[in-house]
C-alpha cells in the first residue's frame, strides 16, 4: 500500500488546534498518519499520540511514517468505536484532541484486496477491517429487492435505489455477482448510460458504492458510538475534530455536537463546517467534500 496521501484540511487543523508540548493526541481513524503528523509537530517526549485503525495495513504504513517522532506513539488495530478500551488498555484517563478523519484514504481505494472501487475490476469485498464477516458481495447477493432498495437508499441517498435493486436481482438470477466491476456494470446499465460519456460528473455506481460500504462496515452505527464515548474521554477544554466526507456522517456528527452543546458539555468551535478552499481542491481533489466541526468540552 503505498504512503502517498495528502492530509485534507490541514492548514486549518493547524490554525484551529493549538496543542501543548505534553498533550495527549488519540488519532482515532489514523489512516497513513498524515493528520497525525500535523498534531505530533508540537509534541515532545512528554506527549502521547495513540493511532487506532481498522485497516492493519494501514498501521503498518502508519509507524513507518511516524517513526522519527519525539513523542510516545502507540498504533493500534482498533476500531473507533472502541476508543474509550483502547485508551482504558493504555492507562489513558483523559485527552486534550480527539480527532477522526472518516473518510475513506487513496491507498485503500487502489487495494486489491479491499473492494472498495470500480476503477478498477477487483473481488467485490469493501471489509476495512479483516475481523469482519460479511461482504458487499453476500449483500448484493442474498438481500432482498426491497432490502437491497431500502439500503441503497438510505446509506447511498440514491433516488434510483428501487431500479438498481431491481436491475441487481435480475442479473442474480443468471450468475453470482463477484466483482466491482460487474455491480458497476449492472448499475449503469439501470440507468441506461454509459459511464465514459456520461455529462454528470458523478458516476453513477458512486452512491450505491458508498451504501454498500456503509453497510458492510457498520460506519454510521460506529460513528454514533464514538461520538457518544468522546465526551467521557476529553479532559476540561479539550477538544473533539470530526472530518466527514457526505452527508450522512456530517449531520450526525453536526446533532452530536448541538445536543451536547445543549446538555452543557461542549462549547461548538465551528459554527459552520470548515471546508477547503480553492486552492486546495485543486491541489487535492478529495478534500472538495471535506467537513472540519471541532467543539470544546467546558
């Protein structure tokens, strides 16, 4: 897996987290560690950086990029969702950052083994993390045309769900669906377009692809856990950084946020999402979707 990949937003991080030479940093989706770099720079032998990935892959090209740093540095293979563990594990009573990059790195997209694009025809897979059972190839392949549809949906915010599940079921009935570049395939034909000449810029498998994703790796439900654990694990004005990349992810982190603004536990740092600029969208196109909210625990 190569290490290219660009941190998005990382000039605002800078301006936007101020962290102490002894601080403690939990990098909760630490992905290639490019986010991490930017918080260890003011680290030194005092301070702590815990990386928690799901991808072992990851890690691995992690604590090669990390390897040069002043600070503590603990890496480990862990989803988000089980943050408040790993920090219990590692004698962690408190942070001063808690961050999370959710969205989805280049590295993994371009990986064979993962499944995640139809850039390229691979095994239609899109497990993040080794531990889990079920495929978007056994859901494409066993749901129903109403659960399929209902997914789609719902984690892709697709309007053509009902189509696509339909077109899905009937190319089942003649041989197994097993790679991305079939599904891909299968979705442009319900639209009837082909995906090289399409005028949107969009295409059209993109949607049900984030969906499947979605479901297989319990991103929403995970999200909603770690949200709900940050709180408890935050020392007095430290501070929450969420990254979000759609919707979905953005408003359950923006209502996260808001109810414990209400309830008296965060101060919201950023009104309004914190989104790149032109200069960096053109310099890393990735970062176009990308959402920074920070909020501060009173």
């Amino acid at each position: 897996m190569q290490a290219e990949h660009k941190p998005v937003l990382a000039q605002s991080i800078r301006e936007m987290i101020q962290l102490k030479s002894d601080a403690v940093v939990v990098d909760a989706t630490v992905g290639f560690a490019g986010h991490s770099r930017i918080f260890a720079e003011t680290l030194d032998a005092n301070g702590t950086l815990i990386g928690l990935d799901v991808d072992q892959k990851c890690l691995e090209t992690a604590k090669e990029n990390l390897k040069d740093l002043q600070c503590r540095v603990l890496l480990v293979h862990a989803n988000f969702s089980e943050i408040a563990e790993v920090m219990q594990q590692n004698g962690i009573e408190a942070a001063d950052l808690i961050f999370a990059d959710l969205g989805i790195c280049s590295g993994q997209l371009a990986d064979m083994d993962r499944g995640l694009s139809f850039g390229q025809d691979m095994k239609l897979d899109m497990r993040l993390d080794d531990r889990l059972e079920v495929t978007a190839a056994d859901i494409v392949n066993n749901r129903d045309e109403k659960g399929l549809a209902d997914l789609i949906y719902e984690f892709g915010e697709e309007r053509a769900s009902r189509k696509i599940a339909r077109s899905i079921v009937d190319y089942r009935h003649k041989a197994k669906i097993k790679t991305t570049g079939q599904l891909a395939d299968i979705i442009c034909k319900a639209f009837g377009c082909d995906p090289n000449s399409r005028r949107s810029k969009l295409h059209p498998a993109t949607k049900t692809f984030q969906a499947l994703r979605i479901a297989v790796n319990d991103e929403l439900g995970n999200l909603e856990i770690f949200l709900n654990s940050i709180p408890s694990l935050l020392k007095k004005h430290g501070r929450a950084a969420i990254i979000s990349f759609h919707s979905l992810e953005d408003r359950i982190v923006k209502n996260n946020f808001r109810s414990n603004k209400a309830a008296g536990v965060y101060d919201i740092i950023t009104k309004k999402p914190i989104i790149a600029d032109r200069t960096e969208v053109l310099e890393n196109p990735r970062s176009r979707s990308a959402k920074l909210r920070i909020a501060e625990k009173i």
